[in-house]
C-alpha cells in the first residue's frame, strides 16, 4: 500500500485520454475488497422475516381485489374466504415486519412522517390504511353487519390491495443489493404475479367448485406474468442474474416454476369439476408463490455478499459511457 509498486499478475488496461492527449493506465479490477470483506454490507434481514413479509403482504393485497370480484359476480362464499384469507395475511405480514424491526414502536415511528420519496415510509402508511380496511370486510362479513359499511371496506382494501402486493419490490429495488436494484424494472411485476398467483391458488383452497373460475382466471394470469417477469429479468441483468439461477435461489426459483406451472394447469383443467384437484392446484400455487418471495430474497443476499456483482455492472455501465465521452 505504500510503496506504490504494482503488484505482479495484475494487468493493465488503457483508460481515458487525459486533457493533453496522454493515455492513462489502470490496473484491472479486482473482486476483492479490504480485508476480504464484501464491497457492501448485506442486509441483515432473515429471510423467515422479510421473505415471509414479502409473501403474506402479496396474498393479502391480491386476495382483497379478487374478493371484490367474487363479491360483485355473486360467489358470497368465496368472496368471504378471502376477506378471512387476507385479514389473517396482514397479521401475519406485520408480525414479521415487527419481529424484524425488534420492537412494536419503531413502525409506530415510521408514521410520525409521511415522505412521498421513501419506499418504507410510503409503505408504513399503506399497510397502516389497508389492515383496518381489511379487517373490517372480514369482520362485518362474517358477523353479517352494517352490510354498506363492509362493502366499503371491501372496496378500500381492493384499492389498496395492488400497492400493497407490488411495494415490497419498489422497498427492495430502492436498496443498495445489487440482486435487487438491478431488477427495479422487473421486481413489481414479479411480485405482482406471484401474488395473483397465491390469492387464486387460496380461493382454490378455500371456495366451492361452482365459484372458482375467477380463482382459475387469476391463477393463470398470475403465473404467467411472473415467468414472463422471470425470463425479462434474466436476460437484462447479465452478470448478476446468476443469482437468480445458481445456489438456493436458483433451486428455489426452478421450484416456484414448475409448481405454478402445475398449480395453474391443474386448476384450468381439472378444478372446475373436481373439489380434490382445486385443493392440490391451490396448495401448488402458494406454495410456487413463496418459493419466488424467498427466491428473490436469496438472490437479493448473495448478490450483496459477492463484490463481483457490485463491480461488473458498474464497469459495464462506465465502458458504455467511455465513446461518448471520448467523443465530447
């Protein structure tokens, strides 16, 4: 470090021409950083918390627009399925935002402000505006009361329900993980159908056979769009897509694949007639969905823990901007 030698093996590339024509040499990057720490510091999040919280959150927001479909096309049994499905989703989704900031009071204190430029801040208050929402079609549902009232809060939460299964990706896309960021434009869609994917897959689960042909629709939408958002994803992000298709979340994305594949077949093709198949579709169908959340968490985390995936496309995106700047 002081001597200022080149250390030997290391090659050399040509850089930028200085302001007086000289032509400067930089040593080839290396993937390594001080003491063999990672370039970034990886997220300390445990994928039992963030992933399960990126997972539930889906569930309950779809689910609360398709039980207002069912709700308006005259399927009462399954409409009320999800209203339960989604109540007891939000709980489970707060409890693991909770049990991953370590106490109660620190949400209470991401509402203190609202900023329209924070990810976790817009989140706060949408989850803060939903719960309520979806509590109260659940409840009023169930007991039979103030019917106007739980048709409004059925429509709040069905407003609601698209932010609520899409933000998790913009709060992950906002961070610093490259597995992450570098999927921004992917990531919403992704999450979007994997959750339509999971809210059909429980009306599978939970409705008679007479009313789940939305259930059908929405599996079959859900689970195309997500492998639609796979494939884009992989082929843009280059280098750091490697994430997404090596170690546990490769495994884990293959798995969500072929289960939604079998789950949103099964249920076009066999649970419109057989209570059996719609059970074994559904469960197919959540269980595709959290293997993609706890997928892209993995991706997301190894990612921030390899420099390579740091470097290569900051590089990349330096080397595209080497002819324009030669040529100003």
């Amino acid at each position: 470090m002081g001597d200022g030698k080149r250390s030997k093996g290391r090659k050399e590339r040509k850089g930028f021409k200085g302001r007086r024509g000289e032509q400067l040499m930089v040593p080839e990057a290396e993937f390594t950083s001080y003491y063999g720490k990672p370039i970034l510091n990886p997220p300390t999040w445990q994928a039992r918390d963030i992933a399960g919280y990126f997972f539930l959150g889906g569930l309950a927001g779809a689910g609360s627009v398709l039980a207002a479909g069912a709700g308006l096309t005259g399927r009462p049994r399954m409409a009320r399925a999800l209203k339960i499905s989604s109540l007891v989703s939000t709980a489970g989704s707060a409890a693991a935002l909770v049990h991953d900031l370590g106490r109660p009071e620190r949400f209470a204190n991401m509402l203190r402000v609202f900023k329209p430029t924070s990810p976790m801040s817009v989140g706060s208050w949408l989850l803060a505006a939903y719960g309520p929402a979806a509590g109260a079609a659940a409840v009023l549902d169930v007991g039979g009361r103030l019917p106007r009232t739980g048709r409004a809060a059925t429509a709040v939460a069905a407003a609601l329900g698209p932010a609520v299964a899409s933000y998790t990706a913009v709060l992950a896309a906002d961070t610093a993980v490259p597995g992450w960021h570098e999927g921004y434009r992917e990531l919403p869609f992704l999450f979007v159908g994997s959750a339509a994917a999971a809210a059909g897959g429980m009306a599978l689960i939970a409705a008679p056979v007479a009313e789940n042909a939305p259930a059908r629709s929405a599996a079959l939408f859900g689970t195309a769009l997500e492998a639609a958002a796979a494939r884009a994803l992989e082929r843009r992000l280059g280098i750091v897509a490697e994430t997404y298709r090596e170690g546990t979340a490769g495994r884990l994305m293959r798995a969500a694949e072929a289960l939604g594949a079998a789950g949103a077949l099964g249920g076009a093709l066999l649970a419109r007639r057989s209570r059996t198949a719609a059970v074994l579709s559904g469960t197919a169908l959540l269980a595709a969905s959290a293997c993609t959340r706890f997928g892209v968490f993995h991706a997301g985390m190894r990612s921030a823990e390899d420099p390579k995936y740091t470097v290569v496309p900051q590089r990349e995106r330096l080397a595209a901007r080497e002819p324009q700047q030669t040529q100003g």
